[in-house]
C-alpha cells in the first residue's frame, strides 16, 4: 500500500527505504491512534473485527521508528470504550511485546496510553467504576463557541452523551458554551497516524477515522450521540411510530431512571435503581407483557440513519484535530501532520460497531487526508458517502481537503481494478438498512 502511494519511491527496495519520511523526522512524537473498542467479541465472535489488528500497528510503529533514525517517541494511545478491560487488551494483541522487541534496540522508544480516567467491567454504575491514571500529559478542554455544529442546536436540553449524567453533556453544549475534553499527548503529537477499522456503526452509518476521534477524547460525556425523544418530539432516540405506546412508556421510564437515580452518581441512587429497575422490572414486569423485542430495542439510542446528534460531534471534533493547536485554538490553516491507514483485512458488517459480522476484506486503505480515505472506504465498502452527514455538512470556513470522488486520486495495486469502488457489500447496522447504500 505504501509503495502504491508511491512513498520514498527513490529507495524502494532497498534498506534505505523510508516511507514516512516526508511525515516523520527525528526527534518528534508520533501517535499511534488505533481503534480499541473492546477487549472482547460479547457474541462470542473475532474480536478483530471490532479492533484495528495488532500486526498492522506492529506494521506501522516499524516504519516510523525507522523515520525517527534513533531520535523521539512512538505512542499508541486510544480511549476504548468503558467497559474495555486493557489489561485483557493488550494481552489479545500482544502489543506488550510488541513494545518490548522495539525497545530493545537504541533509538526511539515506543510507550502504550489508554486514556480514559476509569473503566467499569459492566456499567457505568459507582460501585462498578474503577479508577485509571489517564492521559500522563493530562487534559485539554477545546472551545468551539459558535463554530460548533451544536451552537445553532434548538435541543440541547434533551442531549445525551456517553453515560447517564445528561446534566454534564448539557452543561458544556449550551449556546455559546460548546466545548470538549481532549488528550493533551494528542495535541502535543508532531504526527497522528490514525488506524481506524473498516466498519459499520449504529449511530454513525460508518466508523473510519472521523468518527473515531472520539478516541482521543478523555470524556466522551462530553460527545453527544442522540438527542431524546423521537422526531416530532424534537429528538432521534428513535423513529416516529417505532414503539407501540406501551414500549415507548417504558423507554420513557427508563430515561427517567437514569435523569432521577444513576445521574446522582451515588451508590446509595444506584442500588434505588437495581432495586426498582433491576428487579421489578427486569425480574417481574417485562415478563408481564412489558418487554420490547430486541429488533425494536436495536433501533433505539439514536441507532439508525435519522440521528441528526452524532454527525455533529464528529464533525466538531474533525475541526478540533485539523485545526486547534496544542492549546485548543483554532487556525484556518491544519495544525499538524495527519496520516491515515485503514485496516479492512478483517472488516465489521452488521450489528456494528460493538457486535460486528466479521467481513474478510482484505484490503488495506491509506492517505494523507482524513477525509479522502473516509470517503473512499465508505465507498470501498458499498456505501454512499453522500449519505452521511459526517462527511456532508462539515464547515465550510474550514479547508478539510478533498470533498467528492472528483478530487480525489486512487491508486492500487491491483491490475485488473476498473475504477468501481464499490468492491464490497457491507451489511450496513440495520437501523440504516435501504438509507446507506450505495446506487450505481
């Protein structure tokens, strides 16, 4: 793939050759930014069709130690999700020794972040939270004011973000007030190598390198993903007529557990919670005719193509990474080096992004522009880009690159390619079956 970019063609083949060269020189940080969402498949399927594969990573970090000729830092460092144990993690990819056979040799040595504050085997109840270091060049809080997607947003009252605590989401996406926590090792990076997995998303249509950005948050309460309540209500928790009215009393009854009992963050509120919720219900009233079939129950939480929330986090924080410098102010011109490899050897179809299909692809994707190889991926995948609000309705003040097919130069190994993207047929999540595809 790299060679097909036609990257330090002069060395080719030879020990000299030194791809990243052109991004990378000695003594400077380089990120790694992968996608670790989980530590396990919970359907008992291949957990690398939901993680970015260690061997690509491995790939990678050689190719920018070599770069680095003995002088700076290698960091892979991701936020996964909270219930990823990363102990088990980095035992699945093995990415320890990975860390310890390249530092073994002089010269650039390679570290391991996970940046969240917490983890939680199961919820993000108190008394299953468990504390982690975080990010060990701390916090950056950015402030986007009226350049955020949200800051024209009639519904931020209704806003909901990673966890139960909406009073948090909503109190930094509020008129003027729009702003997000992010890692300081990010920002003070010189260059992010973003290696996203190629895969489908419940709330997002896809997951590539835009919307896996939220990795590099440290507070993804602070990312709203859906907006309560349906479309009529101001909202894209779920459909119009989704819910038989009995269904949506009880969904309406959950969101008010959570606002009332799990937003009071004790553990007195939770145990209220599991006693009401847990065993009345759970134990003893959805068995009465209360229960919501899992095809409904799939289509809530924002998960389907009319989720008018998710988009705009992520083209917020595509903002924050092309142009905020290391101290969150913005520019009009990209801030730092930004390089992109997708890994579509073992992709993610269906229940995506957290119960994924595996989908043998086997192809690898890279760039130098964020948003031409999201583009092309998603096409690579079936899909129509033009679909997605993620890639349609970023700000136009801002110069992300490339836009459509038009601009954008594909190069392959392949011979026998005719110039058709579309060389796949990912199942999409099913809340966006019919509403993403791509038609010739």
């Amino acid at each position: 793939m790299l060679y097909s970019l036609e990257l330090d063609l002069a060395h080719w083949n030879t020990p000299e050759w030194n791809p990243f060269g052109h991004l990378i020189k000695p003594g400077m940080t380089v990120v790694i930014k992968p996608n670790f969402v989980l530590s396990r498949h919970f359907c008992k399927g291949d957990i690398f069709s939901i993680i970015t594969h260690p061997s690509v990573i491995r790939a990678i970090a050689d190719y920018c130690w070599i770069a680095l000729k003995g002088e700076g830092k290698i960091i892979i460092a991701d936020a996964p999700q909270y219930n990823c144990n990363f102990n088990e993690l980095l035992e699945v990819t093995k990415l320890n020794k990975v860390k310890d056979f390249i530092n073994s040799f002089s010269g650039a040595k390679v570290e391991i972040y996970d940046l969240r504050d917490y983890w939680s085997k199961t919820r993000h109840f108190p008394s299953c939270i468990r504390r982690l270091p975080g990010d060990p060049n701390g916090k950056l809080m950015v402030y986007l004011g009226s350049k955020s997607a949200f800051y024209s947003y009639p519904h931020t009252s209704k806003l909901y973000g990673a966890v139960y605590h909406r009073n948090e989401t909503i109190s930094h996406h509020t008129r003027e007030c729009q702003e997000y926590e992010l890692s300081r090792t990010i920002f003070d990076a010189n260059v992010i190598i973003s290696v996203p997995k190629l895969k489908v998303h419940k709330k997002a249509g896809v997951t590539l390198n835009l919307k896996g950005l939220i990795g590099i948050c440290t507070n993804k309460n602070l990312c709203p993903h859906y907006t309560l309540g349906s479309p009529s209500k101001g909202g894209d928790q779920y459909p119009d007529n989704w819910f038989t009215r009995t269904q949506q009393a009880v969904i309406i009854f959950e969101r008010w557990m959570y606002d009332h009992f799990l937003a009071k963050r004790t553990k007195r509120h939770e145990f209220v919670h599991r006693t009401i919720y847990g065993f009345f219900y759970l134990k003893i009233f959805r068995h009465l005719g209360l229960d919501i079939p899992k095809e409904k129950r799939m289509l809530d939480a924002g998960n389907w193509y009319g989720n008018d929330t998710v988009w705009r986090t992520v083209v917020d924080l595509a903002k924050i990474i092309y142009f905020a410098d290391r101290e969150g102010k913005l520019h009009n011109e990209s801030q730092r080096k930004l390089f992109s490899i997708v890994d579509g050897i073992v992709g993610g179809e269906n229940d995506g992004p957290l119960f994924p299909d595996p989908k043998p692809a086997g192809i690898l994707l890279g760039g130098d522009n964020l948003l031409a190889v999201d583009i092309v991926a998603t096409r690579v995948m079936g899909f129509d880009f033009l679909k997605l609000k993620q890639f349609t309705m970023l700000d136009k003040r801002f110069d992300f690159g490339p836009s459509n097919m038009d601009q954008i130069e594909i190069k392959t190994d392949k011979k026998s390619f005719k110039g058709d993207l579309s060389l796949f047929a990912f199942k999409p999540h099913p809340g966006w079956k019919g509403h993403i595809e791509y038609e010739k």
